[in-house]
C-alpha cells in the first residue's frame, strides 16, 4: 500500500488545488452548473482514491459533499453563500487530512461528524425543498433537458451519444466492482453524461442486473461493443443513438412544449459555451513530471562536480601550453554550461504553486475584515528554483496579511476618499535577468511615515534629533527593524509584534532582497528580488593576504582604484565620494581579522550594493571571475556573520563567499 | 555469556588519555587536509576543509576540551562526526580501534559544569585496565567554549 501512498498524495493535492480554485470560480457565478459538475467529479474521484487506500474518513466526507453537489446539479438545492463556505470547509478539512496523511502515513481518527451532519442536512433540507420550490422542475425533467442539451451540443461537434443498457451475468459476484470496471472502461472512452441508476447508487449495489448509460464518444458503435464484450460477466449489451430533443422533437407534434424547450435549451447552450471556457480556464492542469528531490539533487552534484573539475583544468591549462587542452576546456566549459542550465530548468517550478493558494487566502481575510479586495495576479507562469517556492511562502503570505489588515481601508473609507469601493491587491511576479522579481501592490492607505517616525522615538530606534532630518527613505529601513509594528491594535491577522524584520531575514536568507515604496493614499509596493537559483553562481574571487575570498557578481558594480588621499573619515568611518555620492569604505581585512596593513597610496576596490545602498570593499588584489558552486556553510556554523556559503576552488581548496548584505 | 549489552565505540587519543564516540555518531576518520580559516570564529574551530566535495568545519578537540594546543602531526587524524544534521569534523593527536564496551562497565561521570572535559562526558568506560572517556556528541557541537 505504501508505495501508492505517494501517488495517492501527489494527486490528491492536485484534486484539492482544482477544488480550490473551482469553489472560488463557483462563489462568484452560483449558477454555473458545469462547474458543479466539475466540482462533483473532483469529490468523486477524491472520494474513489481515499476509499482504495482505506481513508474511511477521507471517502465518508467526500461522499457527503457528493451527495449535496448531486443535489445543485439536480436543482433540488439552491447553491448559496452558505453551502459555498461549507464546501470551503470541506475542503479545508480535507486538506488537513492529506497534511495529516502526508506527515504520518495515516489517517487522522476524526470523522469530522459535525461537517458531515451540516452536509447532510444540507442534502436533506434540498429534498423537502424540492416540492415547495415553483421554479424548478420536477427532477427527472430537468435532467431530461439538461442531459439532451449536452447531447445536442456533442452532435453538433459531431460526436455520438449512444444509450447503453447493461446486463451483468446472474453470478457476478461483485456487481458494483464490475460496474465501476464498466463506467472505468467508458470513462476511457468518452462521457457518462447519464446513469439510470445513478452513480451513486450503482457504487452501493442498488440495483438489480441491469443499468444503463448515456455515452458521448467519437468511437463507433462496434468498437464500444467489443470493448464491453470483452469484460467479464456481462450478460448482455446493447447499444442505440440517441437522437438528440431538437430532432426527436421535430418529430413529435407537441409544438409548444418543443418550443418553449428549444428556446431554454438555445440560451443553455450559449452560456454553457461561455462556462465551458471558463472551466477550461480553471481546469489547465499543467503536464508535469514528477521527480524525486534527491535524485534531481544529485544530477546537481554531478554538475558541480563538472564545474569543480572544469575549474581544476583551467588550473592546469596555465602551466602546460597544449592548445588542444584548451581546445578540451572550452567544449567542456560549454557542456557544464548546458547542463547546469538542463538540470536549473527541471529544477524549475512555476511560482503558481506558491500564488495558487492566494486567492482563498484574501476571500476568507477579507470577509473577516469586512473589506473589499480584489486580487490580481500576473505571471504565474514565471519560473523559479523549486528550493525558492519553499522559503518564499511565508513572506509573501506575511506581507499579503499587512496590505489587508493595514493598506486597504473599509470600503466606506475608501468611497469618502474618493476611491473604488473595492481594494486591489496585486501580486506580480517576472524574471528579471539572473533575478525573479516579485511585486505586491495595493492601493489602500499606504504609509503614515510621521506615524512610523513617532513609533520609532518611542522604541528608541531612532533619537528625536535624528527623526527632525531624517528621509522617508531612511524610515522604510526602520520598518524593517526587529519588533516594529504601526497598527495600533493586535489583530488575529497581523501585528503580533512580529514585522517586516522577520520578511527581511527569510529573503535575505536565500540571497534576496526587499523594497518598500509607499505614497500616502495611494498604496504600498513590496519589491523582493530573488535570485533564478541558489546553487551555481558567478563570483569575483579576491585576495586578502593569502587568503581567497569570493564575492558574488550579482551585487557588484564596479571595481575601482581609491587613492589613500580621496579618503575621508568621520567618527572611525570612512568614507569616499563616489558618482557625488558618500559612501561607507570596508576594509575587508580588519574586518577578517587580517589586522590592516600600512597604509597605501592606492588601493583596489569593489563597489557593491545592497538594493539602494552602497558600499566600498578594500581589498588587496584581484584574482578573476569564476563560476562557482555554493556549499552550504551548515547549521552548526549558523552563528558565523559576513558568509553566505563556501565553495570548492579549482585546486581543491575551500574558499568563503562574502554575504555582501551583511557587510553593507 | 552474560546477556549485557554491548555497544561499539571509536576510540582516540588526546595527550594520555583515551577517548570514545559512539560508533553511530562517526562517519569516517580522515588525515588533516588543509583548512581555511573563518574569520572571527571561535578559536576552538580552525576552519574549513573540503572532504570529497562537502564543506565540512573542523573543530580542534584539544581547544575545544580547555586543553593545551598541539601542532598537527603525521599521527593527527580528523575524526568526521555526525549528530543530527549537523556534520563536523573533529582534529584528535591519533586515532585508536573500534572497541566493544559493555553497558555495565560504563560510570556516570562525576558533574563539574565548570570542567570542559567533564562537561563533555556522557560515561567513562573500562576496558581492562584501560579508561576510556565517552563523549557526549551533543555537548561537543555547542559553540561556547
């Protein structure tokens, strides 16, 4: 069982994801029945898989919700507010279970009794509704309509619907096992658009030996035919056209019931064209492969160890004059390239694994805040290291929870300011160079920087002398300290005293970095860069002493000559003018350990960058570029600042990366 | 056979004495390399090395005990230790066998918080007429000395 356990979990998730975004597609167009029928497929299938690996809770509440969305799309229950939020509980309980399942291995002994009660009496409150209720049809009607509208509208696509009744042998044993063999076969084939049983009660043996289905295929007659014939136990087979109402009606000579049927049935399939293409939206299941972490980290290794030994004859290409060993070099530079860029891509993921589960998350904030929001979404599409789209999350969720809670006001709020009732919040996210950029925006409150500068007097972040000069720029920083928080209450959703430092530190944590522009009334913008991936990157590699250090390209701007003269210093730092700016100079050897040499005329300097700020890096020569490999340092040396990582040199030898971050 | 149990440990010499890890906790025993030094560390870690394409830190035992250092010789070994995720190695005077020390013949170590050798002992077990002291792998990763 267990090696199905992964399979089973891999799929479920993608069920719930579908189911996700379904319900959220459904809140906003009750009426649109083809995603009821989705959604009921969904359950089913979730409902069939927990089943065969004996989750019996998983399969009693995915039948529950079966039972309630058969009933929406019988039109014996209206769909309302309230069932959506218990389907959203549904979901949520079920995805719980499959945390559960995933962390444990088994099934979490709770049988989610209220749930189930609340579904039921949903269930059951649609069918002593259903006489009372005027406007809908008697149930078999409906069906009747609905079911020859999804026929029609195959044979208008040239498909066939095909009416088959089937006998299964008096001594079939396990008469739902061999249906569900059957309906499994058809399903392979084309649509179960009908059932006489239902479903449902096929799966419970309710019936006798015959059942009979509507199927829509492009297969021909014959073929169905042998299919059937060649499953065991079954008695008899027929098979027959179905003509779609519209024709047969034309036959018929009950005018205005034909009538007043196509007129409904046109206006049925328009906007049912129209929810097809939603549902199409909704449905686009990305064709992906799955591959075990440890294997692709492996096929990682070995590029490295490509580079590492690249690098190695590089080395020795100095000392020897062969072109040929040149020759060899440059091929295998190229193949390394090739690979490290084959094996980044199958490492790759869409950022949507990480965005998807936004759209429910700003649904429910902002019902609990009573506010209106609108989310935006852009490239999803954009790809990203798959170790990234683990450490981005909570970020990201973080920052989502402050625009909420803190930048978009109440809609009354927001109407006397002269704004849309509705808040948007935008997430965009694009590939920027060797970076992803990604930008959370709204057009809420923004931020009260003379608040922001009274707060930061009051925890002593700033002195009040400090606060009369300071820039808004600089105040963005202090929203970045520890323990920073403006809200003015504690809410459940933010402000827990835990802030934008926390942000800050998980992005920096993965070589990234984070902006903040804000405009008083108008919004918030969030910029985090991150890098396209964390294992291989490009650095200049400097001497300090004897020692190699390596700095990483991505936050160099220059490399310069500083002549001891152009060096001023004010309170122990120094500085330097650089493009009419002053900037902090580090000298990188005190700051080793490496105790500063006598003093030089000239010194060789690398000009870095941290987002907007700037610094000068002494040091004392210059080796080269060089791709490298980043090794992580390890938890045990966690403590140890200034370092992002270490590498392997050419010759073997470790060598550090600065954390230009931490040195800025 | 008395039905005590037995448990494996790697034994290795500090100055006189000898000492023991738990099998479990050793993945290999490797001879000095060179290392790079990481600024503004502890001094009881000396530094880097590169084992086989990892990056593995190395920790000077002796320094790490409060003992007296000692140059790195042809007899020196890195004792490549494992405790959770954390892998590090460990630099000892010379490595010794494997042995095979009962359950029984393994004494609570008197408690002396203020000792770093004390500090850092689970057990001391005898083996005839030898004592070996079992460290406690756990106490020998905390970073102040």
């Amino acid at each position: 069982m267990s090696q199905y356990l992964n399979l089973f979990i891999e799929e479920s998730n993608e069920h719930l994801q579908n189911m996700n975004d379904i319900l959220l597609e459904l809140e906003k167009d009750t009426e649109n029945i083809s995603l009821v029928n989705e959604l009921f497929r969904v359950a089913h299938t979730l409902k069939g898989m927990s089943g065969t690996m004996g989750f019996t809770n998983m399969a009693d509440l995915t039948h529950e919700m079966e039972s309630v969305l058969d009933g929406v799309r019988n039109n014996r229950i209206h769909l309302n507010e309230n069932i959506i939020d218990v389907l959203f509980e549904c979901f949520d309980t079920l995805d719980e279970m499959v945390s559960y399942i995933v962390e444990n291995g088994k099934e979490f002994e709770d049988n989610n009794k209220e749930l189930i009660e609340k579904l039921r009496e949903i269930a059951g409150g649609g069918k002593t509704s259903k006489t009372t209720n005027s406007h809908t049809k008697t149930q078999s009607n409906y069906l009747d309509s609905y079911v020859l509208n999804v026929i029609e509208e195959a044979q208008n696509r040239g498909l066939n619907a095909y009416n088959i009744s089937i006998t299964l042998s008096p001594d079939c044993m396990l008469k739902s096992a061999r249906a569900f063999v059957i309906v499994n076969t058809l399903d392979a084939i084309g649509d179960i658009v009908y059932s006489n049983p239902s479903t449902e009660d096929i799966e419970d043996e309710q019936f006798d030996l015959e059942f009979s289905l509507i199927l829509i295929t492009s297969a021909e007659k014959d073929t169905l035919l042998e299919k059937l014939n060649n499953i065991s136990e079954v008695e008899h087979v027929e098979i027959e056209l179905v003509e779609s109402d519209k024709k047969k009606g034309e036959k018929e000579d009950d005018k205005n019931k034909n009538e007043s049927i196509a007129v409904k049935e046109d206006m049925q399939v328009d906007k049912k064209t129209d929810e097809k293409d939603k549902l199409s939206k909704v449905n686009k299941v990305t064709k992906t492969v799955r591959v075990d972490i440890d294997r692709l980290d492996n096929l990682m290794n070995l590029a490295s160890e490509l580079i590492i030994i690249k690098n190695r004859m590089e080395d020795l290409s100095g000392t020897s004059n062969k072109e040929d060993m040149v020759q060899a070099i440059e091929s295998l530079e190229r193949i390394t390239t090739n690979l490290h860029n084959a094996v980044m891509k199958v490492r790759m993921v869409p950022i949507e694994r990480v965005f998807n589960r936004f759209p429910r998350m700003v649904r429910d904030l902002s019902k609990e805040l009573n506010k209106k929001v609108k989310l935006n979404m852009y490239g999803e599409n954009t790809e990203v290291d798959r170790t990234v789209i683990d450490e981005i999350g909570d970020p990201l969720i973080h920052l989502i929870r402050n625009s909420l809670d803190h930048g978009i006001e109440y809609p009354q709020e927001r109407i006397k300011l002269g704004k849309s009732e509705e808040g948007n919040l935008t997430l965009k996210a694009y590939p920027d160079g060797n970076n992803v950029v990604i930008e959370i925006s709204d057009d809420g409150s923004g931020i009260d920087f003379e608040k922001v500068k009274k707060k930061s007097i009051e925890k002593g972040l700033i002195t009040e002398q400090e606060a009369e000069n300071i820039t808004e720029n600089e105040l963005v920083n202090v929203l970045f300290e520890p323990g920073f928080s403006t809200s003015d209450e504690i809410t459940e959703i933010s402000g827990r005293g835990v802030g934008l430092d926390v942000v800050k530190n998980k992005i920096e944590s993965i070589n990234g970095t984070i902006e903040l522009e804000s405009q008083r009334h108008r919004g918030t913008k969030f910029t985090i860069r991150i890098p396209l991936t964390l294992a291989i990157i490009q650095v200049l590699l400097v001497m300090l002493r004897d020692e190699i250090y390596a700095i990483p390209l991505s936050s160099i701007i220059e490399i310069i000559t500083v002549k001891k003269d152009n060096i001023r210093s004010i309170h122990e730092q120094e500085i330097m003018l650089y493009r009419g700016k002053t900037i902090p100079i580090v000298r990188l050897d005190k700051l080793m350990g490496l105790g500063s040499e006598e003093l030089l005329d000239e010194y060789v300097a690398v000009v870095v960058r941290k987002g907007e700020k700037l610094a000068v890096l002494l040091v004392d020569n210059l080796i080269g570029q060089q791709e490298i490999v980043i090794k992580p340092l390890g938890k045990y040396l966690s403590f140890i600042k200034h370092f992002s990582g270490a590498t392997i040199l050419g010759n073997g030898d470790v060598s550090l990366i600065l954390d230009v971050n931490s040195l800025v | 056979m008395a039905s005590t149990i037995q448990s494996k440990y790697v034994t290795f010499k500090l100055g006189k004495e000898y000492y023991g890890l738990p099998i479990e906790n050793v993945l290999s025993i490797e001879k000095p390399s060179k290392t790079t030094r990481i600024p503004n560390a502890p001094d009881f870690i000396i530094g880097l090395i590169n084992l086989r394409g990892d990056v593995i830190p190395v920790v000077d035992l002796r320094t790490k005990l409060g003992m007296e250092k000692k140059q790195v010789d042809k007899d020196s070994r890195i004792i490549i230790m494992k405790e959770k995720e954390n892998i590090v190695g460990l630099i000892v005077d010379s490595s010794k066998e494997v042995l095979d020390i009962d359950e029984e013949d393994i004494d609570k170590p008197p408690t002396d918080e203020t000792n770093a050798i004390i500090d850092c002992i689970s057990g001391i077990g005898k083996k005839g007429e030898r004592l070996i002291f079992i460290l406690n792998s756990l106490k020998l990763l905390e970073i102040r000395s």
